[in-house]
C-alpha cells in the first residue's frame, strides 16, 4: 500500500494529508524496532525517508541495516543511536497501538479518510472514490461558510457521530487510550462485526506530509515488517 499512497500524494497534490500511526504487531518481531528507528529518524526531520527504505526493504529489517540506512539519508548518526535507547520513542509506540486497538484498527494496514474507514490493501480505485466524496463534501461545507481550520473535525465528526469525542481525546488531545483487554477477557465477548465508521485526527507528535490546509486527511495505521 506504500505505493499507492505515494500515488495517491501525486495526483491530489495540496488536497491532501497523510499522518502515520504505529500499529507494531507483536507476533511480527522486526515490526517494534522499525518503527523505534522510523521516529528516531523523525526526530531528524526525515521520517518520511526512512519510511521509504523500511518498506522496500521489507525482508531486510536489522539493527545493522537501520544504522546503514540513517547514515544513506544523511542522518547524524550518533544522535540517531542515541535517539533510538530512548523509552519515550517507545511509549509514543505503545500509546499509538493501544489507539489503534481501541479504534477496531487490529491489523495493517488500516485507513482513515476523514473518519471513513477502509481496512486492508484496498485498490486504489477505492481509496479514490472515499477521497473524491469528501473533497466534494469539503467544498459544499465552505460554501455554507464552514472555516478552513473548522473543516476536518466538522466532516470527520459527521462521518463518525457515535465515536468521534473519544477518538478527539486519544489521537489529537493526546489523552490516553483505554488499556487493552486481557486476553481471557477477550475470549469471553462476543464477536460481533464492527461496521462503525471513526473518526481519526492527529497529534504533533504523529509523522505527517502534506499541508494544513488539505481537504482530505488520510491516517494510516501501519507497521514496516
């Protein structure tokens, strides 16, 4: 899917804004520390290039290989070592799992598209037709007057009347998400189809691309393995 947002970048340009959540699977061994070396790169500025070379180096996920690729995108690498031992980088991790789990997200990749969730490696044709509605609802909301800086929560709100205070609290608050259920908890529910649409909005903490002012904002619910 790393394709197909990056295409998803090109054609909507300006209208658009990807922010990456952490969802490092725990059955998925290299998953955690990709994700510990992409936000050390983050605290470099760059992110998105390491993003980059975690995903097309799926099988090569190793200490070794993360420090080779720091050093390819011009990171300091002793700060990015450093950066790397440091816990809060895998709270920030913990904390973005535990929002996933809580928003129904359990497995990677997962979307959000101003709320409207699309779960798996959807064809693009899908992810274009969510984006398409939501730029048109977008526009009919500025023409009533709705402010630019108002518009994402108004629309995500729309598309999530039921969830969208909790998921304000945990993803652009920065209050904690509910602590994940033990697992005979677990066994003891009832499995039921979530067919709940969420809204999703971002922290300044989170990874992002793509202006302020964007129309549509996609949060990706991710991992590198």
């Amino acid at each position: 899917m790393a394709g197909t947002v990056k295409q998803l970048e090109q054609d909507y340009g300006d209208n658009l804004k990807v922010v990456f959540i952490h969802n490092a699977l725990p059955f998925h061994q290299n998953a955690k520390p990709a994700a510990l070396a992409s936000m050390a790169a983050n605290r470099q500025g760059k992110f998105w290039e390491m993003h980059d070379k975690l995903f097309a180096n799926a099988q090569a996920l190793t200490s070794e290989n993360y420090e080779k690729w720091a050093g390819e995108i011009g990171l300091d690498i002793e700060k990015f070592k450093k950066d790397l031992a440091d816990p809060e980088l895998a709270k920030k991790i913990d904390r973005d799992q535990a929002a996933a789990n809580a928003l129904g997200a359990r497995g990677t990749p997962a979307f959000f598209i101003n709320g409207v969730n699309l779960s798996g490696a959807q064809p693009i044709e899908k992810f274009k037709e969510a984006i398409d509605a939501q730029l048109k609802a977008a526009e009919e909301e500025l023409g009533k007057g709705t402010k630019l800086e108002a518009l994402e929560d108004k629309l995500t709100l729309a598309n999530n009347a039921q969830n969208g205070a909790n998921l304000l609290k945990w993803l652009k608050k920065g209050e904690e998400p509910p602590a994940q259920p033990k697992q005979e908890e677990k066994k003891a529910r009832p499995q039921e189809d979530d067919k709940t649409v969420y809204k999703a909005e971002f922290r300044k903490d989170d990874p992002s691309k793509g202006p302020a002012t964007a129309l549509v904002t996609i949060v990706e619910v991710s991992e590198f393995q």
